[in-house]
C-alpha cells in the first residue's frame, strides 16, 4: 500500500474510464484528477519546482509568484505548503470561488485580476502584474508555466509512458490545450514510439492558440489568449475546437452517470466524440487524457443559474430535464 509523507508524491496514474455506455464510441479517458491538488497540473508544479530547486533559483529565502486560472495554482499551493515556500497566485475573476477558497485553506496568497489589459486579455494583465511584482524585489521566483520546459517534461516523463503501457496498440490520443505542457510532452514521447499515434489537440473556441480570432471564454483551464510558447505545431496532427455550450453538456451527461469531472475534461471529451463520430471507425483504440475534477465546478457549469447567464438567459442548452 502506498505510504508518503509528502501530498506531491502520489498521484494515480493508471485509472481509465470507458466511455461506451456514455458516449456510445470507443474511448477510454485517463483521469488525472486523483491526487491531493486534484488535476494533471499537479505533474507540471513538481517538475518545476524541482528544476528550480536543482538550478538553485528557487531558495529558502524564496517566494513563488505564478498565473494561473485554477488547477496550478492549486497544486503549487499543495507543494508550498509541503515545502514550506510563501506562494502568490495572481488569477482573474473568470476564477471559481471554490478554487480561491482552497488555495487560501492551503496558506497560499491569491491575487485576482479584475479587468483585462486595455486591448489586450486577463492574461497579459496577469503576466504584467507578476513582471512588476518580481522586478521590485527579486525574493520572487516566477516558475512561468507558459514557458518553462519542465512542464511539458513532466508530461513526456511520466503521463505518456503511461498511456503507452496501458495502451500498447494506440492509435489516437486526444489531449486539451491550455499552455500545452502536456500536448507537447505527450506528442513528443508518441513521435517517436514504436508505432504512429495521431495526436488531436482539444482547445476551445475563443482561444487563438491554432490561430482562431479571440473570443470570450469563461470557463477556466483550456484555452489561450495568447499563443503558448510551448506549442510546436509540427508534433499535433489536428486541432479540435470546442464551444463552451458543447464543454458544459458534455461534463453534466458525464455527471448524469457518475462522472464528475471539470471543464476541462468536459472539453477534450466533447472534441474527441466530435472527432470520433466524423471518423466513424470502431477498430480505432482512442485515448483522452482527464485533466481535472468537477467538484471545484458546482457553482460554474453544474449551476443552472451560471449557465442561463451565460447564454443572456435563453434556454440554456444543457439544462436537465425530467
């Protein structure tokens, strides 16, 4: 049985749903959410505070500052609080109340950002508080998620040997795209695998990762304003665009058989049926990586009234009925 003395040391990661009786077509998805930050992101934060740990950057006297809609702030907060570092959070108020809350239970500082940068997006407003906070005392130690290479590392180091294991004859892996750590570990472990796996990128409308015009999205995790410099295009076969509307029914049908899962996860699972059902080829073993957990979603995307808001009060599309 496993014993750890540290929350980042654990992390299932060989659980699979298979979605058949869902979604009626072959996919099975790995669920990533079951470790004590709850989401993949918890990968990501450990590889980079071990990398700078190990290039000495990140000290005792240290404090670590980051941007993030939700999941890795969370789990950053989980290894702060192991560690022992003071953490800052700097988010946006497309972040959900019950992620705030948990950062701040595990002793981290959260910063929200109200309003976007003039012609710009929550996210450069973000990025440009953290550049002033760390230029005036250089105690802060910013892990850049959107460019650190220890983040899709962790995802070539241990998220795709996984998949592989389980799936030895793979042929499609659906992966969400939000800075791309882990569409980029992935595919590149997979390009060079012993046999060829296609590699669908899962983003939302209103992202301009793959060169969409920028739209609104409110539901935290996937999806960029700017273009990822991690992304290196020439490793994704297809990039598959999801509407939000799509991301919400997908996580309550989910939920309707005892799958809570995130919007995130709703996302990759509504592009992937997307896909699967164009492609319609039942020989086809197809896997979608689960980034997170629903829990942190009851007052966004299971919430009637969030939903009926959202869409300017028409009838909301994944409203349940009897």
């Amino acid at each position: 049985m496993p014993v750890i003395s540290a929350p980042y040391a654990f992390n299932e990661e060989d659980l699979y749903v298979d979605l058949r009786p869902v979604l009626g077509c072959r996919l099975f998805l790995k669920c990533e959410g079951f470790n004590f930050a709850g989401s993949v992101k918890l990968k990501a934060a450990a590889a980079m505070v071990e990398a700078a740990e190990q290039e000495g950057v990140l000290t005792p006297r240290s404090a670590i500052v980051e941007s993030s809609s939700g999941n890795l702030g969370v789990a950053l907060s989980v290894i702060a609080a192991s560690k022992g570092y003071k953490f800052l959070c700097v988010t946006d108020s497309r972040c959900n109340l019950a992620t705030r809350l948990m950062m701040e239970a595990l002793g981290s500082q959260v910063h929200v950002i109200t309003d976007p940068e003039p012609h710009g997006t929550y996210l450069a407003a973000r990025l440009a508080y953290v550049r002033e906070l760390c230029a005036s005392d250089s105690r802060w130690v910013w892990l850049s998620q959107y460019t650190n290479p220890a983040n899709w590392r962790a995802h070539y180091r241990s998220t795709a040997p996984a998949i592989a294991r389980g799936f030895p004859k793979l042929d499609v892996l659906f992966v969400g795209a939000g800075t791309t750590g882990t569409l980029m570990g992935c595919a590149r472990y997979f390009r060079h695998w012993h046999r060829p796996v296609r590699i669908v990128a899962v983003d939302s409308v209103g992202s301009v990762t793959f060169g969409g015009p920028s739209g609104r999205r409110m539901i935290p995790g996937l999806g960029m304003g700017v273009r990822p410099p991690l992304l290196d295009e020439s490793y994704v076969d297809e990039a598959v665009l999801v509407e939000e509307a799509d991301t919400i029914r997908s996580c309550r049908q989910l939920a309707r058989r005892g799958f809570l899962f995130g919007g995130s996860t709703g996302t990759v699972v509504s592009g992937a049926a997307q896909w699967l059902a164009r492609h319609d080829d039942p020989s086809v073993t197809a896997v979608a990586i689960a980034p997170d957990l629903g829990e942190r979603y009851l007052d966004t995307v299971y919430q009637d009234n969030w939903v009926e808001a959202l869409y300017d009060d028409a009838p909301a599309p994944t409203r349940r009925t009897a």
